[in-house]
C-alpha cells in the first residue's frame, strides 16, 4: 500500500469512528479461512505401531488422528478431512474384515472425500463396491473408466463442497493399475490420461463450476527419479493449471511442509504427501481476503 493511500484510509477510518459511536470493525470484512487435513496410505493401520517398531515406535493410530481432527475442528469449523488412496491392505484387520472397519472408522472421523488407491482393488472391485455401504463419504476418481463395472455410477469424476461461501471443487485420480494389480480385480475398469483429464476437470471447476479452491485427490506419485518424466503430482502440478492444492499418495512421501510448484501459468501450485500408515496428518490452511485473494500455509502433524 503506498503512502498516500494509506493516510486517504486512515483518515476515512478516523471519520467513521466520529459518527454515532461507529468503529472501523464494523466496516470490516472478515477473512475467510479453510483448513484441509489429509492422509494417505494409511494401509489398514487401525492401531498405533508398537513401542518396539524400528522406525515408528508409538506413532500412528486411529483414535490419536480422531483426536487431532475433533481438536482442529474445534478451532475452526471450515475444516475438510481428505484422503489420497490405499485405504486397504497391509495389517490382518484387512484379511479378516476386507476394509468393512476402515470404511466405518473415517465415517466416524466424518471424512469428507477420498479417492482410490491401487491397493483398495485387493480385495477384487467386487470387494471395494461390497463396502462402500460403511463409507459414509465420497469417493472421486476421474480417470477411472467404471463403465460396466459394478463401480459405475458410485464413483463420481469430482465433487464440490461449500464451506463458508467458499466454493472447493475437488476430483481424483488413480495411478495406471496395469503392472501393480492382477486384471482380474479390477475387470473392465479403463485407464484414462491423468494430464489430460486434470486439465479437463481443472477447467470444468474453475470456469464452468466457478469454484474459488480447487484440489486434487492424487494416487499417482510424488515424483520418480528414476524416470523423472514418468507422470507424477510435480509433473502434473506443471503441465497444469487452476489447481491450487495437490495431495497426493502411493510413494509414501514424507514431506514436512508442501513443495511450492510453478504451474503452465507461473502460478503456485502446492504439492503435499504425509507418508504412510497414518503416523502423520497434513494439513493446509488457505486464506481469502475481500477480493477472494488467496494465501495458504501447510505443515505435517505427528500422530
């Protein structure tokens, strides 16, 4: 703000305060504020780890992320609770109840959307669609073809959630399951071009939906170095654009706060993963200003 704009507000601001009793507050706009929590590969890890584990000793748990999401809640009601895929898999409470108890533990924590994740086909399509019963949220995938698939029409391309006048449309996308997952658990499921469909749905919700946040639920990788041109959430937060909020899974990436991406219009782009096994929550806070400017921050949280 330059100096004289700045004396012309405050003296507007010394009038108001002068007539019948009126404060500048009064007049003020209050700022927006959004918080998105997030997990990802949490792989059926219902308890925390033991004490004696080698790497996650006493990290992780259920009712510790429960806890940490009710508490954020408590501070700030706009809060969204996302997950980025691999639900399922990884300790006996999966064999034994085939992700009946990690469906019905995130309709208790009251996620709001997730998206799948190569492992959630383990127990066959047939097995993810015999549970969706027990998610009381949505799951979005849109470059996953259900089409003659008993998942046809119970996974939408996108969703859009409303918090506070604030508009935040979010979609999903699946890493290519040919190679990671036997054909006979998924069927005829068809895999479409991430980039493509990103740049799709990234327009759909910022022109056609008019959202002011847009995010991306993805399972396709933080970045391969081994094939750096291999699509990942760098490569796609790049070729891309209107994404604000990229959170990500599959690579089991640790990142302590998001990577801040330029996109194909040199605009921000945060690109975040907690990891694995729910021993981390991510959280990101955006920011709206009078004019539906934005600012964010983002930190990984302990379980």
């Amino acid at each position: 703000m330059d100096r004289r704009k700045f004396l012309h507000q405050t003296a507007a601001a010394a009038v108001l305060t002068s007539v019948g009793g009126l404060t500048l507050p009064s007049f003020t706009k209050k700022r927006k504020h959004i918080t998105i929590l997030h997990t990802n590969d949490t792989h059926s890890r219902i308890e925390p780890f033991e004490t004696s584990h080698h790497r996650y000793a006493n990290k992780g748990g259920v009712a510790r992320r429960a806890t940490l999401v009710e508490r954020i809640r408590t501070e700030n009601a706009n809060t969204l609770l996302l997950d980025a895929g691999d639900i399922f898999q990884g300790t006996p409470y999966f064999n034994y109840f085939g992700g009946e108890l990690e469906f019905k533990l995130m309709s208790m924590l009251k996620y709001d959307v997730a998206t799948i994740g190569n492992h959630d086909f383990d127990n066959s399509i047939e097995g993810l669609y015999k549970q969706l019963p027990n998610a009381n949220f949505d799951f979005v995938a849109a470059n996953y073809n259900f089409k003659n698939t008993v998942l046809d029409t119970h996974v939408k391309p996108y969703k859009i959630i409303l918090k506070d006048g604030v508009k935040i449309g979010i979609f999903g996308l699946g890493i290519q399951l040919e190679g990671l997952v036997d054909p006979k658990m998924y069927k005829e499921t068809k895999y479409l071009d991430p980039l493509e469909i990103a740049q799709d749905m990234s327009r759909i919700l910022k022109e056609d939906e008019q959202c002011d946040l847009i995010i991306c639920l993805s399972h396709l990788g933080y970045f391969y170095k081994r094939n750096p041109t291999k699509i990942s959430d760098l490569n796609l937060a790049k070729n891309t654009k209107n994404i604000d909020l990229i959170i990500g899974g599959h690579t089991h990436t640790f990142l302590p706060k998001p990577t801040i991406v330029r996109n194909s219009v040199d605009k921000n782009v945060l690109v975040n993963q907690v990891g694995a096994y729910g021993v981390n929550l991510g959280r990101v806070d955006f920011y709206f200003d009078e004019n539906n400017e934005k600012s964010s921050e983002g930190t990984m949280i302990l379980v």
